[in-house]
C-alpha cells in the first residue's frame, strides 16, 4: 500500500460579529488503502476511492443548527429522531417506497453478529460490518458499523452490486436509509456514508458520486457538529501509472450538520444522464447539496471541472472517513434502493 504526500491544511478566516469563513483542505492519506479493503466487493475497481478532504467555503454561525426537529417518520424508534442537530425539517410526510424499489431490506433475515448476506458484499479496513440485534430502527435488527480509532483511510461498508439490478435503465438510482450515528468528527475529518460508483460512460475511468461530511461547525467555543458535504472523486487517478483526471471535488452543504444520536432519514438521488445528484434529510431536500454538474472546487482540478457520472453499478453503504479519527459506530436500517423517488418509511 502505497502512501499519498498529505495536503497542507489551508485556512482563511474574516471576521465580523457572529459569522466566520473558513477554508480548509485536510491531507490525503493511503489513497490506495481504499482499493486494498474492498474484500469480497464482487468485482469493484481495482483503486475504490480514498480520497481526502476538499477545501471549500464554510460558514460557522450561531445559527447553524438550524433548529431540526424530525419526530414523525414513524415506526420503532421514530420518537429518538426528535431534536436532532441537522437542517430543520418534517419527516414522514411520504408513503414507503419498498412497493416500487429493485431492493428494500430491513435485515430482518440475516443472523446477528455476522455480515449481512446476498445481496449485499462488505467492506471490512480498520472496522466491522455485523447485523445488530441490540439497536434497529424497525423490528429487531439493524446494520451496524464499528469503525475503529484510525491514523488514515478505514472502512466498514456494505456494497450492492448486482448484476440484475444495477446500472438502471437511464442510469438513474435513488436510494433511502434509516440511519443513527452516534457521534461525528469534531476536527476536519472527511467520512462518507453513501457512495455510488461505476466506469464513466465511453472512458477509461471510474468515479464515485458521494455523500458525506468534513468540516466541523462551530458556534464560538461550541462543537455543533459535521458539516455535510458532496464528493466526487476518480479513483484511477491514485493508480500506478494513473488513469483519467485527478479530481477530490467538494460540494458544502449551507451548514447542515449530520444529525447524531437519533434516528435519521437520508434520501439521494444519483442521476448519470446529466450529471446530477440530490439529498433530502427527514423529508425535506438539502438544496446546497443539489450537485448540477459542477461544485464549489476540487483540489486537483479548478472549479468548473465535471462530475462526470459513472455508469452507476455498486452503491456502498456505511461508514468511511480518510484521516485521523476516534472510533465511531452507525447504524442503518430499512435500505431501498430504486429508480423513483422512495420516501421515508412510514
């Protein structure tokens, strides 16, 4: 495994009474550890993306909290979704989608204490992949990830690439997952917890459209959490020789931070026709992260380069992160995946 020089952290910061901008860019380290722990991923590209952080605008306000209440999604444990620290909005204002998705699994089938099985494939560096009877958000089981205390890349994912399923006709996939992070990064750390990933249409190459986080927010002295953020990244590009473009492109949403210690809902849509891709958290969309083509920046490329969509064949699901962190465990539960738009579950 092959290490990457690590990126100065870069930051600026103006100043006024309540508002200050930030932009940072985290290093990069063992990029090719990402390709390394793809373990019984049914034949994934041979450099899966372990990219570092991007350097982006941030605003750190005392308003960033922005007030989220998300009681309502309903089912087991819809009442600890109540409070949490993310964007403000109404959860559960929609019917289940399981009735029109290629797959709805709520891991209800698989035995504790083990990875889950067919259709999913795990992803096992530096954590642990196990259905959990102990936490779910419906019935009795769930997903959980343990990523263990790390100095660089570490990976606890499951992967769906079936044949049968994936690419979609259009080569558009939207997905939704309950999900519960106990605690997120409180310092610049990167981390993904959904990903989607293919050879670009009439290339050489692969990418990967990802959502996750970086940067903490902050109001004054006060951690208020881990900013969401969009990723795009061309694994080949870490390769020996490389492959295609470099790019570690970012997207930062307007300060919504990744909801901790309740019950969460994430929607995505990822459309490779036109390069495009979309979050919602408990019902309502995150328009920062409305990705159109382009981002904020990349670190490899300037600020008007493409996110040129994969032709998308494998959707991961977890917990990743590329630099220096604590250990941190996620739950997910109630996963569909489809070519419609699929709601919150009821």
């Amino acid at each position: 495994m092959r290490s990457v020089p690590s990126r100065v952290l870069v930051s600026s910061a103006l100043l006024s009474l309540t508002l200050i901008f930030a932009c940072s860019s985290s290093s990069s380290s063992d990029k090719s550890n990402a390709s390394a722990g793809n373990a019984g991923s049914g034949g994934s590209t041979g450099a899966q993306a372990g990219t570092s952080s991007e350097a982006g605008s941030t605003a750190q306000t005392g308003s960033n909290a922005e007030g989220g209440t998300s009681a309502g999604i309903g089912g087991a444990g819809a009442a600890d979704s109540a409070g949490s620290s993310a964007q403000a909005g109404s959860a559960g204002a929609s019917t289940d989608g399981c009735t029109t998705a290629l797959i709805c699994d709520d891991f209800e089938k698989y035995t504790t204490g083990t990875a889950p099985g067919a259709p999913w494939t795990n992803n096992e560096s530096g954590g642990t992949v196990t259905v959990d009877a102990t936490h779910a958000h419906s019935g009795t089981h769930a997903v959980k990830f343990a990523a263990a205390s790390a100095t660089g890349y570490r990976s606890a994912m499951i992967n769906l690439q079936n044949t049968m399923l994936l690419p979609t006709t259009g080569n558009v996939v939207y997905g939704r997952m309950m999900f519960f992070l106990d605690s997120a990064p409180t310092m610049s750390v990167h981390w993904t917890f959904i990903d989607g990933q293919g050879k670009v249409p009439n290339q050489n190459y692969h990418s990967v459209y990802r959502y996750g986080g970086q940067l903490p927010i902050t109001n004054g002295a006060d951690f208020v959490g881990s900013q969401l953020m969009a990723n795009y990244d061309t694994p080949d590009s870490y390769a020996t020789p490389a492959v295609g473009p470099s790019s570690d492109c970012w997207l930062h949403s307007d300060m919504v931070v990744v909801p901790v210690g309740a019950w969460a809902c994430a929607e995505w849509k990822f459309d490779g026709a036109a390069n495009k891709m979309q979050f919602w958290l408990n019902g309502s969309e995150v328009t920062s992260l409305a990705m159109n083509g382009t981002g904020q920046g990349c670190v490899h490329e300037d600020a008007t380069f493409t996110w040129s969509a994969p032709s998308f064949d494998r959707i991961d699901l977890g917990f990743e992160s590329y630099q220096a962190d604590d250990a941190r465990n996620l739950w997910i539960d109630d996963v569909a995946i489809g070519t419609q738009k699929l709601g919150c579950p009821e």
